[in-house]
C-alpha cells in the first residue's frame, strides 16, 4: 500500500497530492536523480499519480511536474531528467543542470539508490557544487535490507552537510521525515554546509579570476564559482553561453520570473 493512500500512516494526514492541478505555489522543488533509483515512484507518491507532461523549451526532453501541500504549503515538483552526470553535453544533462542553477528551486531532492550509493553519490556531490539547498533521499531501503546492506545514514548526512533520509518511497515509508526536511531545507529553517571539492592554491587563484569575469559578462549569476570551474574543465556549452551572451540572458529572465514570482505569493497573502 502506497504512502499516499494509506490513511494510519502520518504522512496520509499532511500530505496532499495535487497532481495537475497545481494552481497557486509557494514553493518549487526538483526531483533529481539517477535513471532507476526509483525517481518516478517518489513523484508519483508526492503527486498522487498524476503528472503534467510536455518538452522542455526548444528541447526534446520530456518534462514532468505535478504538485503536492503539506503543512499548509503548496509546492510545484519538477521531475528532472534521470542523469549520471551533470557535466556533459546530453541534453537530459543540460535540462538538468540549467534547472537547478538558473530555476533554482527553493529545494533539490537527490534520489539515490540504498544499495547503489557510491555510484549515486556522484551526481549528489554535483548537486551540492550547485546549491545549498539539497535533500538527498536513499531510496529502495527495503531492498538494501534484504541484500544486508546497512546505510549510516546521519554519517552520511554529516559528511556531506546536507540532510540525508531513509526511505521506501513505494510504501511510503520515510516520507514524512522527507517532507519535514524539504520543508526545513526550501524555507531556511535547516541551515545546510554541503561537502564542496577544493583544490590547490593555484587552482582555487584561477577560480576567483575566472569569478570576476563570469560576474561581470551576467551581473547576478547565481553560481559563478560552479560555471569558473565548468569553464576550467573546458566545458564548451558554457564557454559559448558566456561568449554569446546568452550566459546573461539567462540570468535576466529568471531574475524577472522571481520578480513575478515574488508578487504571487505577496498577493496570495494579501488575499
């Protein structure tokens, strides 16, 4: 019985899926994760089965979002593509990446597979170079169980500065602990310090420098040490993003859609 139609379990109290009918937010939150970590059935669960489909903006890629309340707030949940990575050139890659910088949700959920960590971890650490605002959730824990796989998961969190939960996402089980983190991680109330790589003197020079220039050529970038070190590894799509300007342009339309953002929820509570 899943979490969502089970009415003795706490989180059939709070939760609300709301599927397509998404209306009036105050919070969007990214899915994230691995192909087969069970992604889609933490959707599915949040959402209550339904879910608005289409491609995402001059792209092939489906996008997929729904909505869920709990505890009196509204939420949009963007189901990213399932990647490995999210620093090559595949558009799934792309889509996700851009996302989760330039979108940038109030939340990202890291889906990961309990008895695949150290593969799933990967894409986590990513995440974090992106933003502070991560929930990792360790997926199929049932089935970590019966393999006798045993997963620290307040090390775990620890380590890596961010929340970490335990959960079964097709029983429901872990699901409320999930939503209180969410819910802590998405308004500020849980203060994250995510585990970021450093490098050599000389290395971390090179990043500043290359900071100034990223702030300067799209004033309010919201990640400039991320694309600094993207532009070191050479990566080629945001090297031509930077040079044609589309780097900045970028940036201007997600500054307008929080402005437009930020005037809903203030008329939603004038309401």
């Amino acid at each position: 019985m899943s979490g969502h139609d089970c009415e003795s379990c706490p989180v059939a109290a709070e939760l609300a899926p709301m599927g397509m009918q998404v209306g009036a937010i105050d919070r969007v939150i990214a899915l994230a994760g691995n192909p087969n970590t069970g992604k889609s059935t933490l959707f599915n669960a949040l959402t209550g089965l339904h879910q608005h489909t289409g491609n995402w903006p001059g792209k092939t890629v489906t996008r997929a979002e729904g909505g869920f309340a709990w505890n009196d707030v509204r939420y949009k949940i963007v189901d990213l593509p399932g990647t490995y990575s999210l620093l090559s050139a595949s558009q799934d890659e792309e889509v996700a990446r851009d996302f989760i910088l330039f979108g940038q949700p109030h939340a990202v959920i890291v889906v990961t597979d309990a008895s695949a960590l150290e593969r799933n971890l990967n894409l986590a650490l990513q995440v974090l170079e992106i933003t502070d605002r991560v929930v990792v959730a360790v997926n199929l824990m049932d089935e970590a169980r019966r393999k006798g796989i045993d997963v620290d998961t307040r090390s775990l969190s620890r380590d890596l500065g961010v929340p970490v939960v335990p959960i079964v996402a097709r029983t429901g089980e872990g699901m409320p602990a999930l939503l209180s983190a969410v819910d802590g991680v998405s308004s500020g109330a849980i203060s994250t310090s995510p585990l970021r790589v450093t490098g050599t003197p000389e290395f971390e020079h090179a990043v500043r420098e290359l900071m100034t220039q990223v702030e300067a050529a799209a004033p309010g970038v919201p990640n400039s040490r991320w694309l600094a070190i993207r532009l070191l590894d050479g990566d080629a799509r945001v090297e031509q993003a930077l040079r044609t300007g589309e780097l900045a342009r970028m940036v201007s339309r997600q500054q307008q859609r929080d402005v437009r953002f930020s005037k809903q929820i203030a008329l939603q509570g004038a309401q």
